[in-house]
C-alpha cells in the first residue's frame, strides 16, 4: 500500500513539505485509539534472535532510524509502534538555527537517492531535551546526534559539543559526535587528526565524570581515504570510543542515472541512498577487518532492502540504520529485514 498508494501522492511533494505531511499525519493517527497497536501489528517484527547487546546497550533488534529523519525528538512515540530497535535523533546544536534556505532537500528517484543540504536546523539542545523527559515510550533505545552551531568558530566547536551533551545526558541513551556532515561550512574540517582527537577527548573527559558515562560514537563521512580511516581507529582507540556510525552523506555524484546537468543544478548537499551503499559497506568492511572486530559499527548508507541490511552486518556492523531507504520503501522495511535476519 505505501509504494502503490501513499508514495506516489507524497512525491508530488516538495520533499520537505512531504517530510513534514508525514510527521503531522503520524501525530494525529496516534492520538485515535487503537492506531498505536495497529501500527505495531503492522510493523514490529519481535524474536529473541534479533536481540543485540552493543556497547553496553540491549537492543531489542539491530535495525534502527539514522540521524536526520526526526531532528528533534518530535515523533519518538509514534516511530516507536514502527518497529526500529532504536532512533538516533538530532543533528541536535546548544542553540535552534533555521538551517540553510529552502528548497534544500531534493530526491532523485531514478537513483532511490537524496540530496540534502539541510544546515542541522533543530529546535536546540534544551527544548529537544524537554521533549525527550516528556516521552512515553521508555523502552526505545533513544541516540542523541550532536553538533556544533554553524556561527561557530572551528576554535570553539567542543564548547557547543559540550553544551549539547550536558542538556541530553539525562535523556538519550547514547551519543554520536557529528563532524562529518557537508551542509555546515568548515564542519569536516573537524575530521583532521589533531582536531579530532581535542574535541572527542574534551567530550569523553566530560562524559567520563558523569556517575553513568553514556556510549560515545563517532560518525564518520564515507570520502575518507583508507589513511584517514586507520587515523579514525587510532582516535577511536585513544580517546575510548564506543564505536562508530559508518557512514554520513557523501559529497560524491559519481554513478548516478539522473541527468548530471539536472543534479548539478541542485547544488551543493549530502547525496544519500542506493548510490551511497557499495562505498558505505567498504568503509565498514574496511573498519572491521583493521580494527580486529574490536570497534562496534553502526552500517548507515544505502539499505533499501534486506539483502541490503545483510550486506552490512555480513561486513561487520553490529547495527544497521535506515534514513533514505525507509522512505522510498516504506515502514514495511523494518520487518522485511528483521523478519529475513530470523530466517
């Protein structure tokens, strides 16, 4: 029904304006009684052998929503009746910004891709955090994804990772530093070594002192070259990480079926979907095997199917995450790769 019926009406949409209908629409479904169940017999998908212990955590399956999907934490109830083993909410910033002008999210539907340069608009870090203490839902695994403010100087970027964290800590159940998203100038600048290792190591010092230290991940672009990657294990090393989420958005266009002129004409964004996922399972194959198994990954980029989601455990995440691909295909992706990982 979504890819016969409900999709075709949504991409007559300005994408934004799509994402938006949906959120409104879930909101209002879930406030009629009994919508709440029927979602989740439609959707959840339960079975011990999905259980997954990652850093620390009991997830109830291995298939949770990226970063991006619901920035602040405004339909954590409602995606929790669609059977994700966890939701990674954010890129959340200390203080609210609009993010980049609009039209700034497009689809490239002969690709099942996207490009966004959204700019990490968010509502900030304490009213995101004021609606997580709010939420019902207790059982859902929630990821806090934090990142700085565009007005930011780079010299001064840990002060706004520190601020995020100090308002979520109470409220997520574990933390992503971003640094790898393309839509906030001088951001992947934060990749580089020495930066990296400050900031993360700022971070960790803060997270370490809290009685119950939250698991702290890094996500990581998926240009990184096989030196920047080893660099990431060493920092991952020395600064204690939990693990990585591999990977964000990439800045590539190369492979697409769309019209080059049509996609130049976009402009600048992260392009995300089935292009992403060859280049997306390398970097995780590429991680596994140098870090010994050592490093949890969370796979991101490209699932749009379950031999998809396979493709990334098979590689060596221990957790996959959808965005591009869930919506293209639909909340029935969920139990289609949940149910296949059982058989």
């Amino acid at each position: 029904m979504y890819k016969s019926v409900i999709k075709p009406l949504l991409f007559k949409l300005d994408a934004e304006r799509a994402h938006h209908f949906v959120f409104d629409n879930l909101r209002r479904a879930a406030r009629v009684p009994g919508v709440g169940a029927l979602m989740r017999g439609l959707y959840d998908y339960q079975h011990p052998s999905l259980e997954r212990t990652v850093f620390g955590l009991k997830f109830p399956n291995p298939v949770g929503l990226a970063a991006g999907f619901d920035k602040n934490a405004a339909l954590t109830d409602e995606l929790a009746t669609l059977g994700f083993g966890f939701v990674e909410i954010g890129t959340v910033t200390p203080r609210p910004q609009p993010g980049n002008p609009q039209p700034r999210l497009f689809r490239l539907p002969q690709d099942g891709a996207l490009v966004n340069r959204m700019g990490f608009n968010n509502d900030g870090a304490p009213v995101v955090a004021a609606r997580l203490a709010r939420r019902r839902n207790r059982q859902l695994i929630i990821g806090g994804n934090i990142g700085k403010n565009k007005d930011t100087p780079n010299a001064e970027a840990a002060a706004d990772y520190l601020a995020a964290y100090d308002d979520l800590a109470d409220v997520v159940d574990y933390f992503v530093v971003n640094v790898s998203s393309p839509n906030t100038p001088g951001l992947r600048e934060l990749q580089e070594k020495k930066p990296l290792i400050d900031l993360l190591q700022q971070v960790q010092a803060r997270n370490l002192a809290r009685p119950v230290p939250r698991p702290l991940l890094l996500k990581i672009a998926p240009d990184l070259t096989d030196a920047q990657l080893d660099d990431i294990i060493e920092i991952a090393e020395e600064t204690h990480l939990s693990g990585l989420v591999a990977t964000n958005t990439t800045i590539g266009r190369g492979g697409l079926s769309t019209d080059a002129g049509h996609v130049a004409g976009l402009g600048a964004g992260g392009l995300s979907g089935r292009p992403l996922r060859e280049r997306a399972t390398e970097v995780i194959r590429y991680l596994h095997r140098r870090s010994a198994g050592g490093l949890p990954i969370i796979g991101a980029g490209g699932i749009h199917s379950a031999a998809d989601a396979q493709e990334k455990l098979a590689a060596g995440a221990s957790l996959v995450q959808l965005y591009t691909g869930f919506i293209y295909e639909g909340p029935g992706l969920v139990k289609r790769i949940n149910r296949s990982l059982v058989q």
